[in-house]
C-alpha cells in the first residue's frame, strides 16, 4: 500500500506513516488487518516486544529509608534525655 500524503510504501505492522505520520484511510486500515489474518500475524504490544516489567515501587521506598529511622531514633533520644532530666530534678 501508498502512503497517500508522501507516497511512500506503508509499514505491514501499524496504521501510521513512518515517513510523514499521516494515519491511514479506514479503507487501507481494513485491508492491512485482513492481509495480517490472511498471513495469520498476531501482533504484540511494546511492552512484550522489549520486556518491560512491572515495578511496585511502594515496597522499595518502606524497606529502605533511613532518614525516617534516624529521625525515630533521634527523638527517642531526646525524649529519654528529657525524662531524665525532669527525674534527677526532682530528687
């Protein structure tokens, strides 16, 4: 198939122009999905094509933050300085 706008041979895989980006015809998009069953091609998705995995980025971001520990530990610190301060005031 001719990319109308360029004239250009259209890609056997996609309904874009690689050259200009013009979108195929509805016509010439119903032609390449029959040519495709004929040849019994099955399309896969980028994501398959190249192996994206996916990533729960919630359990990395809990597991390893040491500001928050350190601010945890630091306040329990100045709470036990000041409880010990108030008790040998008192005696």
């Amino acid at each position: 198939m001719i990319c109308q706008k360029c004239g250009n041979q259209l890609p056997n895989e996609g309904f874009v122009c690689k050259f200009c980006g013009a979108m195929m015809t509805s016509e010439q998009i119903e032609q390449q999905k029959n040519y495709l069953k004929e040849k019994r091609f099955q399309p896969k998705l980028k994501s398959e094509l190249y192996g994206i995995e996916k990533i729960d980025y919630r359990e990395e971001k809990e597991q390893n933050n040491p500001k928050l520990k350190a601010v945890f530990i630091i306040g329990g610190v100045i709470i036990f300085l000041i409880i010990l301060a108030i008790l040998i005031n008192i005696s």
